[in-house]
C-alpha cells in the first residue's frame, strides 16, 4: 500500500489554483460589454467651425454661446486645458451676470450648477440647450479623445458649435452624421505670419513667447533672458495653475517682456504675442526625443498675432542665444508659418477613440477589474466594425493606475486576491484627473484602507520658506489631493477646502519667486567650471571630455 505524496498533491494544487484564475479570468472578461453612445434625440443644428489658429473659429462660436444665454437658454463650453476653460470662464463671467456663469474642471469648482458652465472636456455635462465642443481635433487623442467622443455620440444638446482643425472636418461630419441640420463654416486666419530673421536676447521683441520643451531648458532660457537684462517670467506644466495665470496676466499687463513657455500655449491659449521665437523644435514625448510633427509647430507658431490681442501682424522665427544644446530647425519653424497661414499639414485624424464607463465592465471586483478592461477591449473592437472611424482607447494608462493602487494596498496580482474595497471604487480612483505617480499611491491607501494624509499639509510659513522646486511639488501634491477629495469628500482626513488652501499658498510661493528680478535656476551652468552648458546635462562639453581623458587613469570625481 502506497502513501500519499505530498509533493504530486502540492503540485496538484497549484495546478488546480491555476485552473481556477483562469476561468475567474475569463468570467471577468465575459461580463464586459460595449454601449455605444446614441443621443435620444439628434441635435436640430450643428455648425462645424473649421480653421487654423488665429481664424476666429472659437470666438464665433462662443459668441453664439453668449447669445443663446442673454435669452434665458443653457449652454457649456469644452476645451482640452484647465487654463483655456478658465480664460473663457472669464470672458463669459463679463457678458452675462455672475451667478448665471460656473468653472468646472479637474482642480477647479466654481458655481458648478450654474446654466452655463466653462469646463474641461471630460467635465462636462452631455445635456442642455448649446454645447461648444473646442480643439475637437483631440478626439483623435488615445488618453483623452474619448471624452470628446462622448460629448459628440451622446446627449442632449439642442444645437451644438464645434471648433477644430480643418482635417479633423471628416471624421467630425461622420460622427454628427444624424444632426438635423449640419453646416460646414470654414475659417481663414485673420492676420497672416511672417516669418522673420532668428532672435536673440537682445532682439526678440516685447510682447514675445520663447518656446522650449522641458523645464530645465525653460528655466534656462529665462536666466539667459534675465542675464541680458530683459524682464521674462516663464509658463511651463509643472506650475500651478494660479502661478500659470499670475504669469499670463503679468504679460498681458506689460509687466514682462517675454514669456518663456512649453507646447502649453498650443492648444488655444490666447496671450498678446507679437512674435513667437523657437529655441527648441525637438521633445521628448515620453519614449524618445523627437523632431516635432509640422502640425504642433504650426499650432504654436499661430499664437503669433492674435486677433485682438496684438499687432496684426505675427513674427515667428528661430531663437539664437547663447546656451549650447540648442539647434532649432529653422526649416521647420518657416514650414509651420506656412501651415499656420493655411497651407496643408502632415495632422491625419480619421478616428475617435473610445473608453469604457464602469457600467460597461460588468461589475468586477478589484482583482478582475484588468480582466474586465481586457475583455471590454476585445468587445469593443468588435463593436466598432460597422464604424470604422471609431477605436478603443488604449487600457495601459488605466492600468497603470491600477496596478499603483494595487501596489498602495500590497494586495496580490491574481484575479482572486482580496482588496480592501469594493472594484466602483478602485474604478473611481483610477480615473481621477491625477497621473500615477506623485501623490497617488498616498491618496489609493487612504480611500481604500481609511488611512490619514494630515501628514501631507504644511503650515504657510513653511511653505513660504520653499523653493521653486519644492513648492511645485507640494502644489502639484495638494492638486492631486483636492481631485481626490472633489471625487471622494473628506480623504485621509483632509477636507477638499485644505488642499486648496495648500496648492494656493504653493501658487503663491512659485508665483513670488519667478516675479523676482534675478535668474530661477543655475541649470544651465556647468557643474565643474561654471560656465554655460546644455540645460540637460550637468557639465559642459570640455570638462565631460576632460573627465573621459582622466577616466584613463582611474575613476571621475564625480
């Protein structure tokens, strides 16, 4: 008589456990389905504002906007940037009275039941009397294109004005196909661009915009320009969103000169730009440093002379300064002047993307919810066949989310490990307006486990005593935590009011220190020598080669 093997049973076992996750897997996935939107009722106009920048397409249509209001009627403006929703926000809070006027966006809630409602895309409500859907050209965008989709597949608005690109003009006519009225308004830019010899510290006019692509260099540049004696402030991503305004509105006072700024003003902003100067025409896009496509440069470059706001007239040319590293492409600058005025770009946008809501996904714990996105995709695909110009988005950014919310609770990667909480909520954590990183995981923990994040508020001298670096980071940490309180209410303890104060008193912070007559940052000299250098390394190019001819010897200092 034979014993029992305890090792054929353990393996046995495993061989069971593994057995049994795959079909919870594909149970998950089996709960998905794909509910493509469809407006109940079609719209009765729809008007197609399509142009280049500079052509008058937004201002049209938000004047209709305004109109309708001044007769009692209900209406929303979309945009793709907080700061554009808040520059118009401000433009209708001067038409029509206060308390008829609301913000809504991912960081900012104000009047957020008012009948007309300036917000972000993927904010806004799908019903009222007008929808003004801007830069609807980012449908095509495979992170938020989904939220333009939905504003255009579903819904209730009775007339709809949207404002894009001139090539997103066919997807956009397939999409509203079933309006009861659709016209085509195309628009040609109001003031033409020049383009105009490089400029240097020295030459670039008052009223101008230097373009750059990272931090660093921005920060750089702006020494460069404080050096030369030239008042500048600058605008990049990582500045609070009260700092970014302050800077905008010390340009549009006279106060500066010069606004050095990231791809941020490509998307609508409107500043008073007599020229736009590029010291850089390559970025890096997450993956690789690449050439930028002539449709971005074309954006940016159209900030140049805008209506009303500047000289007819826009200058855009290359910046020749001082600080090495930077090589513009001036053959790409004259190319982007030409689209701006009108000439055809390489922009192709011949689809909208998709992405799930939590009614979709069959209600999946918080282990199943990546077998639920996988499913829903692979139904998704298969949804879509009949309209070609529709695509899922892609799952890996919501995925990302899920796996740091799954690391911030140390549960398990199988689909049958427990979580503390239910999958709707791990679902709304993972589609708060806030990246994976930073604050995130802090913020996963305290709504899934009740953990305290009093630990994260700092007392306003401290945050007086900060630096630049330091006070972005606090900003951008009480952005993420007053997100995850619109969403959650009171998380960790802190109440939504306390992240504000916070991120207003590191605005305020940030906002004292680039208003300060003197360089932001010592990034663009060489660590060993001091002399000027690439803003993206730390030593210039002889003490790099000084140390490799050392390095012969025995090992660099540093």
């Amino acid at each position: 008589m034979t014993g029992h093997d305890p090792t054929i049973e353990r393996r046995q076992a495993r061989r069971e456990a593994s057995r049994r996750r795959r079909d919870l897997e594909r149970e998950a996935a089996a709960r998905a389905r794909v509910r493509l939107a469809a407006r109940t009722t079609p719209p009765e106009r729809v008007v197609l504002h399509l142009g280049p920048t500079n052509s008058g397409k937004t201002h049209d249509a938000i004047e209709f906007l305004v109109a309708q209001a001044v007769r009692g009627r209900s209406g929303t403006y979309a945009a793709p940037l907080r700061m554009l929703a808040r520059e118009v926000y401000e433009r209708l809070r001067a038409r029509l009275p206060h308390e008829r006027v609301g913000l809504v966006t991912g960081e900012e809630r104000i009047n957020p039941r008012a009948d007309v409602v300036s917000c972000t895309a993927e904010s806004a409500p799908t019903g009222g009397d007008v929808l003004v859907l801007d830069e609807a050209h980012w449908l095509a965008d495979p992170d938020r294109g989904h939220a333009w989709t939905r504003l255009l597949l579903s819904g209730s608005h009775r007339h709809i004005h949207v404002a894009a690109a001139p090539e997103a003009g066919a997807v956009l006519r397939t999409a509203l196909a079933q309006a009861g009225h659709l016209e085509i308004a195309r628009h040609s830019r109001q003031a033409e661009l020049t383009h105009a010899p490089p400029m240097s510290p020295g030459t670039v006019p008052a009223g101008s915009a230097v373009l750059a692509f990272s931090r660093r260099a921005v920060l750089a540049l702006h020494r460069e320009l404080i050096d030369h004696g030239r008042r500048a402030t600058v605008l990049y991503g990582a500045m609070p969103p009260g700092a970014r305004r302050e800077q905008i509105q010390r340009l549009v006072a006279g106060e500066v000169e010069v606004i050095v700024t990231t791809d941020v003003i490509g998307h609508g902003i409107n500043l008073p730009l007599r020229a736009v100067a590029f010291a850089e025409t390559g970025k890096f896009d997450g993956t690789k440093r690449r050439p930028l496509r002539l449709w971005e440069a074309a954006q940016m470059a159209g900030r140049a002379g805008r209506r009303g706001l500047a000289d007819a007239e826009g200058r855009v040319a290359v910046y020749a300064g001082g600080i090495p590293g930077f090589a513009p492409d001036a053959g790409l600058v004259r190319a982007a002047v030409a689209v701006a005025n009108g000439a055809p770009s390489d922009l192709s946008i011949d689809r909208a993307h998709l992405r799930p809501d939590w009614c979709e996904l069959g209600d999946p714990a918080p282990a199943e919810i990546p077998h639920a996105l996988t499913g829903w995709r692979k139904a998704a695909r298969h949804a879509v066949g009949a309209r070609p110009w529709l695509r899922p988005a892609p799952i890996d950014p919501l995925l990302s989310m899920w796996q740091a919310a799954r690391a911030a609770v140390r549960a398990r990667a199988t689909v049958d490990a427990s979580w503390p909480g239910d999958g709707a909520t791990v679902w709304r954590l993972m589609t708060l307006p806030v990246d994976a990183g930073g604050a995130f995981p802090a913020i996963a923990s305290a709504v899934l486990t009740d953990g305290s994040l009093r630990g994260m508020l700092r007392p306003e001298s401290a945050v007086a005593r900060m630096s630049l670096d330091e006070a972005e980071r606090h900003a951008a940490m009480m952005r993420d935590l007053g997100a995850a309180g619109r969403s959650f209410g009171v998380v960790g303890g802190v109440h939504p009011e306390e992240a504000s104060a916070g991120e207003e008193a590191a605005s305020r912070r940030v906002v004292e220190l680039v208003a300060r007559r003197r360089p932001l940052t010592d990034a663009s000299l060489c660590a060993s020598c001091g002399r000027p250098c690439a803003p993206w390394f730390q030593r210039c190019d002889d003490c790099h080669r000084a140390a490799l001819d050392w390095y012969d010897d025995g090992p660099p200092a540093w």
